[in-house]
C-alpha cells in the first residue's frame, strides 16, 4: 500500500492544493502545469501555494489535531502540498522509520530570565535547533524530498551556505536518494563536515553563496536532478510555514503579538507568513502577530529595499559571520518585504558584535546554543526593546534557526578560549580568584 506522511492515508486520499500563483504577475497555474517557476518571468517568476481552505476545514479541525498523537510537522498533512499518499515507486520511502518523521515539533520555551532583563512579560523561544540535522532548514527539505520521491527523481540538488544543503543531505540519505550540493568555500567546517557524512557529493565553489545558487540552477537543468534551492523552489515555504503552525498552536491558540527571525534568502519569513495566513483562512488566528525579520547589518539587502518603500534590491556582497544569513541577492525577498509589511512588522538590522552578545544571553540565560544566524532574531529583539519597538505587555516569539555546533568558531569568539591551567590545585585557585565572589 502507498505510504502517506500523517499516518492516515484514508483522511487524506484528495491533496486540496488548488495550484500556484506568481508573487509577481498574479498568474495561476495548476499544480501539474509548472514545477518551479512562472515561465513569465523565468528564475525570478517565485510562485506561492493555493488551496482549498473550506475543503480543508471540513475534516481537519482543531479537535482533529488535538487528538492527533503525531508531534512532528506532518500533522499539519492537510495543509501541506504531499498530503496524497506516495505513489509505488516511492515505497522504499518509509517514513516510519525514517528522519523525516522527526522534523518538526520543537519546543518553544518561555524564557522568563531573558524577559526579566528585557523588562517583557511573556518572552518564548522556537528551538528549531532541536530537528534532525540542527536547523530550521530540516522543514523545507523534508518536503523537497518527497516531492522529488513523487516526481521519480533519484538525485536531488540544493545551493546553501550550509544548513539547508546538510538537512537536505541528511534527509535525502533515509530516503535513498542521491544528493549533489553547492556550497560556497567559506561555509563552516562543521556544516561542510555534515555533508560529507551523509554521502553527499559536495562542491565547494570559488565564490558566494549567490555564485553557488546560480550555478546550482544551471546544473540541475543541464542534468535534470530535482531542485530544491529557496524560492525557486515553491515547495520549501510550506515546508517551513510549519513553524508558525506550531507556535500558535503551541500558545493555545493565542497567536503571540510579534515574532523575530532572521532573515537572509527570505523565505523562513516568507514561510511563516503562510503559516499564518493559513491559520487565518481556517478561522483559526486570533489575530495577526507583526513579524520582524532581522538582518546582519553587512547583509542587509532587504532591511534596505524595505527603508525604501520598494520590492527591488541593491545587491552588496555580504559581510557578516552569521553565515547562513549571508546573502547579497536575496531570492525570496517578494513573500520577504510583504510578509513584514502586511504584518505591520520591520527589518532591523544588528551587527556582528551583538549576534555574539546574543549567543551568549541565548546559551548563559536561555540554555539554547545557537549559531550566530540562529541568535540574530533574539539580537533583534534587543535592539528593537531598547528603540521602543517592543511594548512590555506584548507577548513575542524569537525563533532560533540553528544549533551553535554548525559553528563552533563563532561560539568560542563570542566566549573567549578556555582557561589552560597546570594540573594542580594552587593553578586552579588562582585561576577562580576573583571569577567566583
């Protein structure tokens, strides 16, 4: 019997994705009419996901949910564009037994310590460090994977400064699938490292992550592997709408007033948007949290197109250690801006030295260790308290994107290098004089 992803392929045998929309002519398209993009507008045509919002709302509830004994993102299957069980073919993908199975479902704490310095009353933190391979990235590529199992793809390709190409391998290796990944050369050893265990090819190109995704594009239609860069890829904001999902239903369906991200290609924001947006057409939001999307201020592409009042970008070559952020032509930034402007929210920008000070306060205060792309959103939040941005009475939502052991160079600049003694007491005392009073 084909396997679905929920668990109860009898619920979901009709898949209510109506077709695709380009974000920039409005063109709609039925779900087997396009793959990745309008053919109106060639790479840049991102298309956004449409569905049947009153067939879904007939069978899936919110007591539904609660009864659902699955914690991880498919049990959102309704609201997902691989709800129709997987063809034959695709059978060897048991996801029973697979990581695919683990995506999704990360906790979100109430940082109370964090709140009480910040002078909030309710402060929560999404560690989406806790997927599979360490990163919110787990989410898209989950659903990159099935889809290319349903499109009879054996490899599937991705450009990435790191953590979508590792969740993409990783995931991809359960599922038995062939990955070939761009990464630029400077990427995190410690990422580079992920990929070469999950058996990845790996190509680490002379130059930006930008020169990677492109040439990522050229090759995938050169070879006809199954892609799943950001954006051109329509697929991968449902995959991380999910984490909206869950936060709302994680609040008991209080939506939270304002959620921080950072934000680099555009399409976490973008996807939680969605999240939103879906909760709304089910009558499921009690209103609409303002999301903030937060930029390293030498990677602050779309901070600025949004200062501008626009949707066109100047393109700067990124500078920042938040490498997962480091993006100089962002690719989502359409479902980016209008997801912050729609909202009511903003783009801050931060730099380096308070994406450290971050990861600190993250790890010391909030026992979440964060790479320095994963602790800018709560950097953002700093800056937007001390601005004013923030009233005290508002409930907020900082999402950590990625674990702190991506890269572990970053952690110990943020920390300083450890104490080397000799191995004697008189050593250690000397060394605790004056920390412990």
């Amino acid at each position: 019997m084909p396997l679905c992803l929920c668990g109860n392929w009898k619920a979901h045998m009709t898949n209510h994705m109506l077709g695709l929309k380009c974000v920039l002519c409005g063109e709609e398209y039925a779900p087997d009419e396009v793959e990745y993009v309008c053919p109106k507008h060639g790479d840049e045509g991102v298309l956004d996901v449409l569905y049947d919002y009153a067939a879904i709302g007939r069978t899936f509830t919110r007591e539904a949910l609660a009864a659902n004994p699955d914690r991880s993102m498919w049990r959102y299957a309704p609201l997902l564009p691989v709800s129709r069980p997987l063809p034959a073919a695709g059978a060897r993908l048991n996801v029973y037994a697979s990581p695919l199975r683990a995506v999704g479902g990360t906790p979100l704490y109430r940082a109370d310590r964090l709140a009480g310095e910040l002078g909030l009353r309710e402060l929560y933190l999404k560690d989406d460090g806790r997927n599979p391979t360490a990163s919110f990235k787990d989410r898209a590529s989950a659903i990159a994977v099935v889809k290319a199992v349903e499109s009879g793809r054996a490899v599937v390709t991705t450009a990435s400064s790191g953590n979508a190409a590792a969740a993409l391998a990783g995931l991809a290796a359960a599922a038995g699938l062939r990955t070939v990944i761009f990464v630029p050369e400077t990427a995190p050893q410690a990422k580079v490292a992920q990929l070469l265990i999950f058996g990845a090819t790996v190509l680490l190109v002379h130059g930006s992550y930008d020169q990677a995704f492109d040439l990522c594009l050229a090759a995938s239609q050169e070879f006809g592997w199954y892609c799943r860069n950001t954006a051109y890829n329509p697929y991968m904001s449902e995959g991380k709408k999910t984490a909206s999902l869950e936060i709302v239903e994680q609040l008991d369906w209080h939506a939270p007033d304002a959620i921080f991200v950072a934000v680099g290609d555009g399409c976490i924001i973008g996807g939680l948007w969605k999240g939103l947006r879906d909760l709304e057409a089910l009558g499921w939001l009690d209103r609409m949290p303002r999301l903030f999307g937060v930029q390293a201020a030498g990677a602050a592409v779309l901070a600025d197109a949004w200062q501008r009042g626009g949707e066109d970008i100047r393109p700067v070559p990124p500078q920042t250690l938040a490498d997962s952020i480091a993006v100089g032509i962002p690719r989502d930034r359409i479902k980016a801006l209008r997801a912050v402007r729609a909202t009511g929210g903003m783009f801050i920008t931060v730099n380096d030295e308070a994406i450290l000070d971050a990861m600190r306060a993250l790890a010391q205060r909030g026992a979440i260790f964060a790479e320095p792309a994963g602790a800018a959103g709560y950097a953002g939040l700093v800056r937007a308290v001390r601005e004013g941005l923030i009233r005290p009475d508002e409930r907020v939502v900082v999402v950590v994107t990625g674990n702190g052991l991506k890269d572990v160079r970053s952690a110990i600049q943020a920390t300083g290098e450890p104490h080397r003694i000799e191995p004697d007491l008189t050593a250690v005392r000397a060394t605790l004089k004056g920390l412990f009073r």
